[in-house]
C-alpha cells in the first residue's frame, strides 16, 4: 500500500508552515482524512481567512493507519500528528518514570481512555516551531521512538513528551474526540 504518511520539513527553519507546504502535506495525507480537509486546502489556498474560520473541525478516518505508521492532518492551519501505536510503544510510553522526563506529563493524560493505542498530538516543535519527522515509516523518529525536530536536535517519545531538548516542553494536545473507534474529530 501507498504510504499516506506525510511530514514537513522546514529547511529555513522557520516557524510557520508555508502554503506549498500545506499541499503537499494534504495531498500526502489526503488518502486518510476527510474530505472536508482537502477542500479546505484548495479553498484555502485562494482565501486563508475566512475558510479557517469556517472549517474549525476536520475528520480524521483512522482506518489507513496502520499500527506503527502516523498521519499529518492539518487543522486551523496547523499540522496534526496521528500516530497509531503499536503494543510495544504504548508499554515504552506507559512505563517511563516521571522523573526522567522534561516537562513530566504521564501518557495516560495524553490520551483518550479506551484509546491508548492513538496518539493524537499538535506537530509543532515547542523550541522554534519547526515540523518533527516521524510519522513515516523512514523518517527518523530519535532515541525514543517517537518524533525528531531535524531543525536542532530535540527528540519526542511515543507520547510526544520531549526527552532531548533544546526543545523545552512536550508537543501539545489539540482538542478532539472519537466519533467511533475508526473516527476522530479534531476541534
Ligand atoms: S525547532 Fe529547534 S529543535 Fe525543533
């Protein structure tokens, strides 16, 4: 099967997602999400302000992503990592102690319950805002697995928490939820 996954790499280094960026990434994700998204893109590319405003959730059809892989979606302009976790990432993700963690955050409050195995998380490095690597298959993911800022250096594990900086906090949360155990709604 085509890999759906999809990530971008900001090789200036800065911190906004550009719009060639945004279709690239869509066109790359596009097998996997909603309709509603790849319409934003292309109504978005003509007029950004009012399409954001009237797009402020997008479905995610979870069904492509198979365990181990992840998709970057795009949601209010921002790029979303959807990774479905293997049994062996949710164990490493559940059991690191607190105190080997940067901004110590257990991942049972960064997921949903009854959904450990999807990790649903804003991709946007927290030290300049570059987009991490990870979610394809030969991308690098970093010592734990999870995302790795090719921009400086920082490593995210399969929670998305930091375990290598610069960067100084954990990828955040954007607010969704599961219509049902194959759909997310983001926003
Ligand atoms: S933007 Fe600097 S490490 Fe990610």
């Amino acid at each position: 099967m085509a890999d759906s996954s999809t990530a971008v790499v900001h090789h200036t280094g800065h911190p906004d997602v550009t719009k060639r960026d945004f279709l690239k990434l869509i066109t790359g994700a596009s097998a996997a999400i909603g309709t509603a998204a790849v319409a934003w893109a292309f109504i978005d590319y003509m007029n950004p302000a009012k399409d954001v405003l009237a797009l402020s959730s997008v479905e995610v059809d979870l069904t492509p992503i198979v365990a181990g892989q992840g998709i970057t979606v795009l949601w209010q302009g921002k790029p979303i990592f959807v990774r479905h976790r293997t049994e062996k990432e949710i164990k490493e993700a559940e059991d690191v102690r607190m105190s080997q963690l940067i901004e110590p955050q257990p991942d049972s409050q960064r997921v949903k319950p009854g959904h450990a195995q999807w990790i649903v998380l804003i991709g946007i490095c927290t030290h300049l805002g570059c987009v991490p690597l990870g979610n394809k298959p030969t991308d690098p993911r970093g010592d734990w697995g999870g995302w790795f800022c090719p921009c400086h250096g920082s490593q995210y594990d399969t929670s998305g928490r930091v375990r290598h900086g610069p960067a100084p906090a954990n990828l955040g949360l954007p607010p969704y939820a599961f219509e049902s155990d194959t759909k997310v709604k983001l926003g």
